[in-house]
C-alpha cells in the first residue's frame, strides 16, 4: 500500500461548545469564499462581530498582519466521516468548562499567526491566502478546525474525544495523536511544527519561532524568538524547496482552468536527465527536500546503517543496479546513523527500508534484494510517472498479448477532477502487480458491458471482475478499491516466489504444479492444462454460487407468497425483512499457482517428498492446516492435467475431505499443530477440556502426596527404624532393636 508523503492536514480543535469571546471588534466581509465548511450554528444568536473562534459559526472574519482571515472551520458531526476522510483534522477547547476558556485565545491566535503566515519567505505574497501555493494552508496542505461537542457529543465520543480540552490529530479520518501537555502557545506550536517538519523535512524554521501573545492581531512569522531552538534543520533545505514551489505557481494558474479530463492527463516528463552519472546519491534532510519531496521527479531510494550486515550485503547489488537505471531513474540512499530526523519521519523502522519516490507519494519495496529483483522493479514504476494511460480498443487488445491482469478504469463526460485524483492515488501500490489504464471507448464499454460511469473491472486472460461500487464515494475510496485489487491482481495462475508466497498459498486450498523450465515443451502444454483447469473450476463455482444465491431468494419469495395466502401480516413482514446475504468469499477459496521445481527442488523434496527430476507433479495445498493431497481417487499421482486435476479437487473441497491428507510436518509437530487447531476452531470446548486435565492432574498430586505422607509416617514410626515392610514380615521385623537372623 503507498503512503502520501506530503500530508493534506487539516488542524481541528474539539471544542465542547462554540467559543464566545469578547476581543475588539473586526470588520466582517461581506462575501467570503475561503476552505471553512458552511456549517450554521446549532442554536442561538451569531456571535458578535470581532468574536474569535465563535467567528467559525457565525461565519465571521478576523484580521491579523492586516490580512483577512477566515473563521475557523466548524465541523458538523453528521458529516464527520466524509469532512475528514482524506485530511488530518485537530480540534480546539471550547467555552463551557472552566478548563476550556481560558484556552480559546491562544488556540484563536495560533490559527490566525500559522494561517498568515508566508512559508516560502522569497515569494510575492499573496491576497488571496486559499488559492495562492505560497500561503501556509497550500503550500503544506494544513488547516486548522473545530467542533461543537456539546451538540455534537455522540460523534466526539465515537472519535475518542473522552475530555475537555483535547488536542487531537486526524489523520484520513484515524486518530494519528493527541496532545499531552500544558496547553501553552508555546507547547501547542511545538506540536504543530513537528507535524510541519514531517510533511517537508527542512523547511521549518531551524530556530524556532516567535510566538505572538494569545490575543494579539499581529506577529512577525520572520523573527527570531527569545529562546533559539537548536534542530537538525538546515534553511538550504527550504530555500531550494520554495524554488521548487514558487516555479510550480509560475504554472498553477493555467492548470487550474482546465477541464476534469485534462487535470487527468499524465504530467511530462522531466527535462533534466535522471541519474545522468548511473550512481546512488547520498541525501540529506535538505537535499532529500529540494530534490525529491517537492519535484514530481521519480525516486528510488534506501534507508540504510553502516553497522547493518543486511544493508552491507545489499550494497554492491545497490551500486551495480544504479549503473544499470543510468539515465532512467534517479537513485539516491539516505544514511539514518546522520540523518535520523528525515528517517524517522519517513517512518523507518528497520535496515535495509527501501522507497520509491513520486513526489509527495512513496510505496516501500518489500521484495527481494538481487540485482535482477530490483532492476525490473526500477523498470515498472518508471511507468507510473506518466500516470495513468489512456488506452482506445486496439491499444488494449495488444496489451492483452503481453499482460496477464489489466485494471480498466472506465470514465465518461460527467466523469470530475476528484474522480482522476482518486484514480492517480493508486498506481503506486499496483507497481510490480498489474497495469492500470483508462478508457473512454465505446468498443471496450460494449466488449464488457458496461452501462455505468464510473466503473472499474480486472480483466484477467480476458475474463472480467468488477468492482462493485454502488455510489461516486465509493469509487474515490482508496481503501476500499485497493483492498479489492490486492484480492484480484494475481494472474490466474501465478507462478510462486519467495515474495508472494504467502499471499497465494495462505487462507486457501492452492493446486500447486511442479514445473520445469528445463523441459520447455512439456512446461507450455502443462501450464496451459493448470490454467484451463482453473477457468474451469472458476466457471463451475461461478454457476454453484449463482445457483445457491437464487435458490435462497425461490426461499424467500416462497414464504412470501404463504404469508400473503394466509394473510399473515406479521409473518409476511418477517419474511420481507430476510435478507439474502451470500458471498462467493463464503465459499471454500481454491486458488491454482505453480513453481519451477529446478530453482524450488529442495523445497519441494522436503515439504513434499516430491523430486522434480522425476516429472512434473501436481500437489493440492492446504497450507493453514499443513497438509496436502498429492494422488488421485484412483490411486495415482496427480499430473499437470485437467482431468486428473479437477477429480481430485472435488474430493477435497469437501468438509471433511473424502481423500485422505498427508503432512507438511513431523510426527510430534503434527500433534501440537493439531491440537493448536482444536484449540482456535473450538475455544470454549478446548478450556472445558483443559479445566477438567487440570483438576485431575491437581487431584492426583494430590492423592500422591497424601501417601508419601503416611507411608514415611509409618515408616518412621515404632521402634524408630528407618524402613520397614511390616510389623510382622519387615526387613528389620517391625523394631529398630530386632536383629537379623
């Protein structure tokens, strides 16, 4: 999943009233278009003119530096969810608690001395702080906000907000931190400028600000404070940031004019040669901010320590992979034992991390670290750069021929800006997965019957899957498309390597070949048998689903009719209110893969017991209860065969299986395996059987004890022998004084 690097904020404060301060009076506009949302007051009289975070809810305007600033924004806690889906949102104290009032000042002329403030120090500024990219809310995609929670106090309690006054951040609609301190405006700007910092390592100031006092309408964002701040800051990191920005503004205003298609259209490419000398470029805080968070320009980039044995072994495959992309992609590595800000911001949590870069957006590298690995991943996020393609109906057909899964986004003329920029926000998490293209073609519409707009469909070897999207948010939600495309891109039959290993084999039974390159003819012809045996298990659990789902509803519509026969009200209302809940997820998953069993022979040997060189092979995994079926009902082995496949298959999708497993593991690992299994499927059962063990074993210590107990009490007894049988018949004839004849 990638990872948006420039962070859109939203700073919000949880107020549990909207505040009503009295300060000197300020002009209100009379028209102000700004990004507050238009959320009228719960109740009562807008506050007075010159009001300050009641300003938000009465929709009036304060001054500070001179400039016009907009009220707070003031959230409406039925639309929480959708208002903060995509921002981070921080929320204020409020005015009904003693502990809140005296807060509202500070929070008020922290909002107005961020909001005024002029980032890029060497930019014209602006009048127009919502739309200029060199205002403080543009250039770091930040906002400030509130909310009633006296009005809105069940949505405050479903956001964890349990006391007043807190400070929460938001982010995309999760609780990323709260604030924990004295609610200074000291402490509340140190809060904040850490989050600056992250979003663009370098371009806060190194020493620190000078903070107005709470109330003021005035403070000058460029002077020194009192007390210098020593941060690993470097201004040279904001400086070639604000040129990188203040170019991007040259350009803003004639983007910003252009249709939702055109907005949609990949950016060109870079006029400067990337890795023009084929080597890693060592980054700092400063550089890794002029060069990579503030471009557009594609990166590959690792976070590495000298000390690390991995990052060690990982180095000349670095260096010789970098010579390769020469050129083509910029290549860079960042040493965190020097730079453990900018790692830490980046969230590093182990060496080697690797990242692709495209500018705010950046996906970690999680496969394996050979040079050949990491060349043809380079290669295939090259290809997002240019976004996503636009493909007409002969395009698509030719890259069927070269392309097992394709992702096909669907568009039309109504088709807006927020719909592209949801689509754009993908292609980095499908980089080394499958491709993602757009089309507006009434050939590929009609080809996949599509009547919809919006729509996106997987096509794999030619068959469609469709994303179920029932509205517009639906189609804009990232989360939800992109878990559905990761239970998707696989080809249908996928062949297994280390890196996806356990996203094939693990939650499902998995028909596994045992190939071999070696044996080319025979490779093509089994493969082809694998797969048309998948599309044909594929076809027949398709049919099996549809044929439970209608049978389900003949079910309902059955009882229907009865209740309706008998005019049984109560009983025809329950039966309406069944609803059919099916899923094809429900089912038992069988997914189909294979593995070249020249490169995998030991694997194979010892989980299988199957040696390659002896032919091809099939195998039936199940991986979660470590077990697997490698002959058929007939008593054969299953070969790379349709038949021999498919009548095996049914035998074992069966609860329980009608052929009998063998195991992936030992004897005695089987047993604790086992009874793990037992433990997990049947919980309360397992605790009934371990409580019972347990009071038995306790009480037959315990019974042992109580003889040990009375049998060296009698033997220690009488005469003060030390052993004895008995009185009669002992080894020392019952007395300590006897005497052995």
């Amino acid at each position: 999943m990638h990872i948006s690097f420039a962070h859109s904020l939203l700073l919000l404060g949880i107020s549990t009233t909207s505040l009503a301060l009295a300060t000197p009076e300020k002009p209100r506009p009379a028209n102000l278009e700004d990004d507050v949302l238009s959320v009228q007051p719960q109740g009562g009289a807008g506050a007075a003119a010159g009001a300050t975070n009641s300003e938000a809810v009465s929709n009036a305007a304060t001054k500070f530096n001179e400039i016009e600033v907009p009220p707070m924004k003031e959230l409406n806690g039925d639309t929480w969810k959708t208002d903060v889906k995509d921002d981070y949102w921080y929320i204020s104290p409020g005015s009904s608690t003693s502990q809140s009032i005296p807060i509202a000042p500070t929070w008020q002329t922290l909002y107005e001395f961020y909001y005024t403030s002029n980032p890029v120090s060497a930019a014209p500024k602006s009048a127009d702080k919502e739309k200029s990219l060199n205002s403080f809310t543009q250039y770091y995609n930040f906002h400030f906000g509130s909310i009633d929670c006296i009005a809105w106090g069940n949505a405050c309690n479903d956001h964890k907000v349990s006391a007043f006054p807190t400070f929460s951040l938001f982010k995309n609609g999760e609780l990323v931190k709260t604030f924990e301190g004295r609610k200074t405006m000291e402490l509340l700007s140190g809060f904040i400028e850490e989050t600056l910092e992250s979003i663009k390592p370098g371009s806060r100031p190194k020493e620190g600000l000078k903070l107005p006092e709470p109330g003021a309408t005035s403070g000058d964002m460029n002077a020194k404070p009192d007390h210098p701040l020593e941060k690993d800051k470097d201004s040279a990191a904001g400086a070639a940031a604000a040129a990188q920005h203040m170019e991007l503004e040259s350009t803003a205003t004639g983007v910003a004019d252009k249709t939702a298609k055109q907005t949609a259209t990949p950016a060109t490419k870079p006029s400067v040669t990337p890795n023009p000398l084929g080597t890693s470029i060592p980054l700092t805080a400063e550089s890794f901010q002029a060069l990579v968070t503030t471009t557009q320009d594609p990166w590959f980039i690792k976070f590495y320590a000298p000390w690390c044995h991995h990052c060690q072994a990982l180095a000349p495959n670095w260096l010789q992979m970098s010579k390769e992309l020469q050129g083509k992609l910029n290549v860079g590595e960042v040493n965190c034992e020097v730079e453990s800000r900018l790692c830490k911001d980046v969230h590093v949590k182990g060496f080697p991390t690797i990242h692709f870069f495209r500018g705010g957006e950046r996906v970690e590298y999680d496969g394996l670290r050979g040079l050949g690995d990491l060349v043809s991943y380079a290669k295939k996020a090259l290809d997002v750069g240019m976004g996503v393609r636009y493909v007409d109906a002969s395009t698509f057909k030719e890259m069927e021929e070269s392309e097992e899964v394709i992702f096909v986004y669907f568009y039309d003329h109504a088709t807006t800006r927020e719909d592209f920029e949801a689509l754009e926000r993908l292609t980095l998490s499908l980089i080394g997965h499958a491709k993602l293209v757009k089309t507006d073609s009434a050939v590929l519409a009609d080809r996949f019957k599509i009547h919809t707009w919006p729509r996106l469909l997987v096509s794999r070897d030619g068959r469609p899957s469709y994303y179920n999207a029932l509205t517009p948010q639906e189609m804009r939600d990232f989360r939800g498309v992109l878990s559905w495309m990761q239970s998707v891109w696989l080809p249908i039959v996928p062949e297994l390597t280390a890196s996806n290993s356990r996203e094939i084999m693990h939650g499902k039974l998995v028909v596994l070949g045992i190939l071999s390159r070696d044996r080319a003819d025979e490779y093509v012809l089994d493969k082809r048998e694998i797969k048309n045996a998948a599309l044909e298990w594929m076809d027949k659990e398709r049919h099996a689903f549809q044929l439970e789902r209608q049978e389900m509803r003949d079910a309902k519509q059955l009882r229907i009719e009865e209740a309706d026969d008998r005019d049984d009200q109560r009983a025809l209302r329950a039966a309406k209110s069944i609803r059919i809940q099916i899923s094809e997820q429900d089912r038992k998953q069988v997914g189909f893969a294979w593995v070249d069993g020249v490169f995998w022979e030991r694997w194979i040997k010892t989980t299988y017991g199957i040696d390659p060189k002896d032919g091809e092979r099939v195998v039936i995994n199940d991986e979660d209860n470590k077990r697997y079926w490698d002959i058929t009902p007939s008593g054969g082995h299953i070969v790379p065969s349709r038949t021999s496949i498919l009548e095996t298959l049914s035998k074992v999708v069966t609860d329980p299986p009608k052929l009998t497993p063998k195991f992936t593991t030992g004897a005695i690992e089987h047993v604790f395996f086992q009874a793990k299994g037992a433990s997990t499927s049947h919980p309360f059962i397992s605790g009934g059987l371990f409580v019972v063990v347990l009071v038995s074993a306790a009480l037959w210590v315990r019974g042992r004890m109580r003889k040990a107990k009375g049998f060296t009490t009698g033997s220690m007894g009488g005469g003060g022998g030390f052993f004895t049988l008995d009185e009669k018949g002992g080894l020392l004839n019952g007395g300590g004084t006897g005497k052995v004849d």
